[in-house]
C-alpha cells in the first residue's frame, strides 16, 4: 500500500510529492492517523532550509509536519482496549517522549531528554496521508460539542499551544492595571492574542506586527491596541503613550529575531518580563544595566504539553477561540512554504492531503 506525502530530498530544495510505502507496521502502542490537516510552521522553513541540520540531523528524504490531526485508521495490539475507535477525530501531541525521564514524568514530555518531535526527528511527520504514531499516550481526544474541524485542530497543536503555555507562564504577573504586547501576528501571534485576552482578562492587550493587514486581524481577536512597529517613529514613546508612561508587563515575542527581542525588551515596564517563543534569530541579546535596575525577567517557552493541549483544545471547543487559516493540498505544499516565507500567510497555512 502506498500514499502521497511531501518529503524534503535535499536541503534548500522544494519538497518532492510522491507516492511513498504506507506504514504497515503499526503493533504495540502505535497508532496509524489519516492525515486531516497539517499546519505550516515557520519551524519548517528553518528545517527545510538546512538551518538546523546540525542540532536536527535527518536522514532524507523525510517527511516534516509536527502539528497534525485526523482520524483514527489503524490501532495497535497492546492500545488498551475501547480507548480509540477507528474513525475517531484525535489531535497529535508533537512531544513524543520517553515517558521515564524527569521532563516526561512531570509532564512535560516537549522537553524530554531523548525527544522524537513528528517531522523534527527520525520519525515522519504529517505532510503525508498517513503518520504513525508511535504511541496513544500523543493522542488527544476531541470532545464533539464543538465540532471542530482537522484544519482548525492542526494548528492547536503548535501555533495554537505554544502562545497558551507562554501567557500560562506570565497570568501572575497580569492584574488589572497590567498590560500585555503579543509580537508577531503570524501563527502564534493570533491565538497568543486570543491568550491574553482569556488569561489575562482585566489587562490591556496589545499587538506588534509590521503589516496592516496582521494588526486588524489581531483587532478581531481581541487586542486592545495595537502597534505597527514598521512605521512607529520610537516603538518605546508610542508604548509609553499607550500605557500612560508604565510600559508592558509581559511581552511574549513570537518572533524571536534580534530585532524583535530588542524592541520588546524596550517596550518592558519595570519589573517587567520578556516571553521568548519565537526562532527566528540565534541569540537573545539585552542590555545588561536596564535588565538589572528594572530587575526584567527573561522567560523562555518551548512549545507546550500534553494537558496544556488538552485545555486549548477544550477552549477551541467551547468556541472560545477563533482560528485563521488558509488551506492547501499536498501538491500545493511548496507554494504554501513560499507565501510563509515571503509573510503572505493571514494566520496558519494548512496542509489538507
Ligand atoms: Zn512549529
Ligand atoms: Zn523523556
């Protein structure tokens, strides 16, 4: 038996479409999932590019796609019984742990010692008709009242977990009076909007993004003010000014280029942490006498755990979050990864086999 997948051949390269062997080896634990949708990530992008061939060495051809849903087709032997039925609509949770190191066993199986991310590690990822699972433990159900759809369930499970674990880290630091910057309205951007505004109720929420378009988007979900940071003459006055001279609280980059990170750190109030989420750039740099006379916090975010999408999935199902993606097929993967690249995506780009 044979599908059709998107594998990455060589570095730099479009992906190549083709038929390739459907996994047939789905015993013990393992899961066989019909691929519902896939989300782009700018993850990716790097992963495509070669960017990370050394810290993520591959062995190509491989299929990416570490944010996937769909159906329950084939399921192993020692699954305990009754717990997933042929059919059934389920989430993939990315962090494929070890299930005994000290992360996993604390639940958080994204920071394991030995990760097997979907797409980011040995194991194929989503792009594809079919991913194994090499666990139920990474299934997540879906509860039915909210009927969501595979494309709206995709991207929960990155862009749509990432933003929730990083404001979940910060909600002590947001009272009233408080304000909070999202940066970056691309993927993450616009359900970290959607955070905010849930987590963090009584705080005024603010987006940063360089295009228009992004910012009127995060408007719709939520965000109290916003910041075009391409056109502001000084990020740091027109922040200043919307708070009435406090500065943001907590700034959650999810963009994480040099840029970014500086003129998130120069829109902090004293006190104030800065959430980094975003991949883009190699370094955090900060200015060392500010960050220790305002006692700034630095706080890093990977990704997010296997409850933490249990609750986003619950919030997506109590339609409490909104989604925005733009669909695509399998053969128009490599025009997806093009308009991600050149920031032409409005939310996520989904992969629909
Ligand atoms: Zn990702
Ligand atoms: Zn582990």
């Amino acid at each position: 038996m044979q599908m059709l997948s998107a594998r990455i051949h060589q570095y730099q390269r479009p992906l190549v479409v083709e038929r390739v062997p459907k996994p047939s080896n789905v015993h013990g634990e393992a899961v066989l999932v019909r691929v519902g949708a896939a989300g782009l990530c700018h993850s990716d992008l790097h992963l495509i590019n070669g960017e990370w061939k050394d810290a993520i060495p591959l062995a190509l051809p491989k299929i990416p796609g570490h944010e996937n849903a769909g159906w329950v087709e084939e399921i192993g032997n020692t699954v305990p019984e009754g717990l997933f039925s042929k059919g059934e609509l389920v989430a993939i949770f990315g962090g494929w742990g070890c299930g005994i190191c000290t992360f996993c066993k604390r639940g958080d199986e994204q920071l394991c010692v030995a990760p097997q991310w979907p797409g980011l590690s040995q194991r194929d990822g989503g792009y594809s008709e079919y991913i194994l699972v090499p666990s139920y433990r990474f299934l997540v159900k879906v509860p039915k009242k909210g009927r969501l759809t595979p494309e709206e369930l995709a991207p929960l499970t990155d862009a749509g977990l990432t933003p929730y674990r990083a404001v979940k880290k910060v909600t002590h630091m947001l009272g009233p009076g408080t304000n909070i910057a999202i940066v970056g309205m691309g993927g993450l951007g616009a359900y970290g909007i959607q955070y905010a505004r849930l987590l963090a109720p009584h705080s005024t929420v603010i987006a940063v993004d360089r295009k228009d378009k992004k910012l009127s988007l995060a408007e719709n979900f939520g965000a109290d003010r916003t910041v075009n940071s391409a056109t502001t003459r000084n990020i740091r006055d027109e922040v200043l000014e919307l708070t009435d001279g406090r500065g943001i609280d907590v700034v959650v980059d999810t963009v994480g280029a040099e840029n970014t990170i500086a003129d998130s750190v120069r829109m902090l109030a004293k006190g104030g942490a800065l959430v980094v989420v975003g991949l883009f750039g190699s370094q955090i740099k900060i200015p060392l006498l500010p960050a220790i006379v305002n006692e700034y916090q630095v706080i890093a975010s990977l990704w997010g755990n296997y409850n933490e999408l249990k609750e986003v999935i619950e919030l997506a199902s109590q339609r409490k979050i909104k989604h925005a993606y733009q669909s695509f097929s399998l053969k128009e993967i490599n025009q997806a990864i093009d308009q991600l690249r050149q920031g032409q995506i409005i939310g996520r780009a989904v992969i629909v086999p």
